[in-house]
C-alpha cells in the first residue's frame, strides 16, 4: 500500500516538475528521486511498551505544561479522532488539546463531544477568518508553558512531548531556555499504516532555514515567544514558516531592548534557544488534496512563503531579492552588491569541488571535515534539496573561497599567499595554492582557518552555484 501510494505520488511530481523546468531538468530529478528511493530502507519504530510505560513514570517529574493548538475545518472524522488520540494518549500527560472549530457544520463539534477527557478544550469560531486568525483564537486560550502547533489531520507519535519534555530540561540544566524546539518528521499515507520520506533535520541554521522553511513539524514554542509574535493571516499558507522566521529574528539578532517586553526571560536568547529534537515525533498525513501529496493544491502557500523571506530580510536591512527555485517551496536570495556589506556577519563564502568525473568531491564539511555532498552528480538537488541550497557551514574549501577584507590576514598566515581573487565570480584564485600544496593539506588548512574565522564569531556560507573542477597534481 505504502509502495504504490509513493510511486503514484513521485508520477505526479514528475509531470509537475517537467512542466515547470523543462525536459533536462526533470530527468535530472526523475533519476534521483528513484535512485533516492531504492536505496531507502525507511520504517518508523514507535516505542515498545516497555520503553512507553517508562516514560510515563519518568514524566511525572517534570513540571511544564504543554497546549496543542489545532485549528479544524470540516475535518474527516476519522482522522479528527486519529489526530485526538494521538494527542491525548501521549507519555506526557500534562497537556491540553485546544481544538479551534471555524466549521460551518456540526462535524467536529459531534466528535469531540464523544471524548470525557477535561484536558480537550473545544472552541467554537463563529466565522472561518483563516489559519492564523483561527490558531490565534486557540493561542488566546492556552495556558500551558508550551505550545505546540498541529494540523488537525495530522499524528504525534506516543513519545514527542516526552522528548521535548527532556530537551527543555537539558537546555536548563545547560543554563538556557528553550524558546523553540522542533523534532523530525515523516509522512504517513491516506490511512497512516505505512510510513515514508522521514525529514532528518539539520541544527539551527539560519540561511538553509531561508531557503526552504525545514522546521516545519513538530514545532513547540515557549508561550512568552509565540503569544508575542502571533500568526499573521497575511501569510495564510505559510504562517508556520513566517512565524519561525521571525521567531528566530527575536532570538538571534533582536538587542535585549527591542526584547524588553519580556526582558528578564529575553536574558537566555540566542542560537542555543533554538533546539532540534532529532528523533521522529510527528507523522505528516498525506491524502488528496494535501500540501504533502500535492504541493501545487497550495501555491499560494509557496508565494506567502517567499514573502515571509522577503519580510525578515527587510527587518534585518538587507537589501536583496527572494526567488523561486526550481522546487516549490525552496528560494534563492540574491543580494545586492555583495553579501559581505549586506550582512557583516557573514564572514566567508564557499563554493563546490568538482573531481575529474564531474562529480561533488567537497566544498563543505562538516566538524569531522567529512564532505557533506561528495559523490552527487551537480545536476542533482541531495536529500532534501540541501545540496542545491544556500546555508551555513562548519567550513568550505579555499579552492572555492571569498572571504570579507577583515579576513585577509588571517588567510595569509594560514595559507602562506596573499589572498587575490579572480573571474567572473570573484573567488580565490586557488592556482597559486595548487602549485606547492596537495589536495589534504588544501583541505586541513581550510579547517583550520574556518575554525578560526567562526571563532571571531563570524558565519561561513555555503553556495551549490559556483563550482570548481580540481584534479591533484
């Protein structure tokens, strides 16, 4: 059943993706995708008994209080009650599921009226105003110290505010806050009895996150946060993604003053605000009609997205423009005039390595300067489309290289030449480098300058656009 469900969606994906790009293109995506899914091997494990009664016992220490909103419209019963259950049969028991109900029928009301269970608490919306006005309705009600957001067709796993449970008490242990947390996803089909296309999910990382909203679910946020920031209807579509858009503005780069509305709780901001829960807690049900199965159904949703991207950038003074990319969904920002005078946190920019086989050899590591992207074909997009999207980056390699002009003493005593660049793009010219200094030296010292550039607290970016083609001599 799952199978079958995968490859009628990947068909319809295909004649959508060829329409749009072109032949070329669509072959492209057409070959990884199969490759992707034959050498998947996928299966969500839910937590045995044993380990689900244990967490029982265990939440019963901790002391946060969870609210679950989720607006409903005309929602299918069956998964209305699937998604309930879900919520109420979690191992954390301190919660409460705030149902906003904009239907113009009794459809949801019938259901909830059958659960006897106090921590649902259902509201009736007089006139459907959309997503946002509707969670915020939700929001006005919440009492938790938590709030998780939901789609009302949509499943948690038994263990997710369990797992957020522990990770908030990690980051105080730690002496921060959490403010946002976001867990691993999946996909479920119509039925939810096979499970695939999981979302393992990167750290905080504010330029991928600018290119395609890869929080998404399961986000929790702590109520001072989000009851500050509210959904904004004029993003109906992709007011999740504008409002993690700018609840990391709050966090990352506001001043404790532009903070003082909760000045003393503001005190912990900061990147480690921010936490990644990397296990799989939420399950995306996919049905006609669903951004999931069909991502055209919701277009508008890509175009409130890009604005949502465009609007952060505004806020930040970064003069540049938001595109489309070839996947739906995904953007591009083109600065204007240079990223390093637009965003002065922006230490170093890194390009692709191509080997002799026209084949991603490097470009950007990660801690253990493992190559993030090696072996892909540069015509194909990576798992998730990361390798065709700007983001941060522990480090990039000096064959493919532009750093700021604060940066260039630093590159000459690393590397032993002065920095020069050259081209049509403007970077390293690595040549100079080439002729005395093999390919893991290359590598070692790029390490270790990125490592220091990062220490002075600045960030590297990593760009799939420009490439060089290296072969060692």
């Amino acid at each position: 059943m799952g199978n079958s469900v995968i490859k009628i969606s990947n068909l319809k994906k295909t004649l959508r993706y060829l329409k749009k790009n072109g032949f070329k293109n669509a072959y492209y995506a057409a070959m990884e995708r199969i490759e992707r899914e034959n050498a998947s091997d996928y299966h969500y494990r839910m937590p045995d008994e044993q380990e689900l009664e244990r967490q029982r016992k265990e939440a019963e220490k901790f002391p946060y209080m969870f609210s679950i909103l989720v607006p409903a419209y005309e929602t299918n019963p069956s998964y209305l009650r699937e998604m309930a259950d879900s919520v109420l049969n979690q191992t954390y028991s301190k919660l409460e599921l705030i149902i906003a109900d904009a239907s113009s029928s009794e459809t949801v009301k019938k259901v909830i009226e059958t659960y006897d269970d106090k921590r649902i608490r259902y509201i009736r919306i007089p006139e459907n105003k959309g997503i946002s006005a509707n969670t915020n309705a939700a929001l006005s009600k919440a009492e938790g110290e938590y709030i998780g957001l939901m789609d009302h067709d949509d499943i948690l796993t038994p263990d997710a505010l369990y797992e957020m449970a522990i990770a908030i008490g990690e980051s105080e242990k730690s002496g921060n806050t959490a403010w946002m947390l976001y867990s691993d996803e999946d996909k479920g089909n119509k039925d939810c009895t096979a499970y695939y296309e999981p979302h393992f999910k990167q750290e905080l990382n504010v330029d991928l996150l600018l290119s395609n909203n890869y929080v998404c679910h399961f986000l929790v946020m702590k109520r001072g946060l989000i009851k500050s920031l509210k959904l904004r209807p004029e993003y109906d579509g992709a007011q999740d993604f504008d409002l993690v858009l700018r609840a990391v503005g709050r966090l990352l780069y506001e001043t404790k003053e532009q903070r003082k509305d909760l000045m003393r709780e503001w005190e912990s901001a900061g990147r480690a605000s921010v936490v990644h829960v990397p296990k799989v807690l939420y399950h995306w049900r996919c049905h006609t009609g669903s951004t999931a199965e069909n991502p055209e159904s919701k277009r508008y949703a890509y175009d409130a997205g890009r604005c949502a991207v465009e609007d952060f950038i505004k806020n930040r003074g970064w003069n540049g423009r938001v595109e489309d990319t070839r996947h739906l969904g995904f953007y591009r920002i083109n600065y204007e005039s240079d990223i390093f005078v637009q965003r002065p946190e922006v230490g170093v920019v890194g390009g692709k390595i191509l080997n002799a086989r026209k084949k991603i050899a490097g470009g950007i590591y990660d801690e253990e300067g493992t190559p993030l992207y090696e072996g892909l074909r540069p015509e194909y997009s990576g798992y998730m489309h990361r390798a065709s999207l700007l983001q941060e980056a522990y480090a990039v390699d000096v064959r493919c290289m532009k750093i700021r002009n604060e940066l260039r003493k630093m590159f000459e005593e690393t590397f032993g030449v002065p920095y020069e660049e050259e081209g049509i793009t403007g970077y390293f010219a690595y040549e100079k480098l080439k002729n005395f200094m093999k390919e893991a030296e290359l590598k070692e010292k790029s390490m270790d300058f990125c490592k220091k550039v990062r220490a002075e607290g600045y960030t590297i970016v990593y760009t799939p656009d420009v490439a060089v083609r290296w072969t060692d001599s």
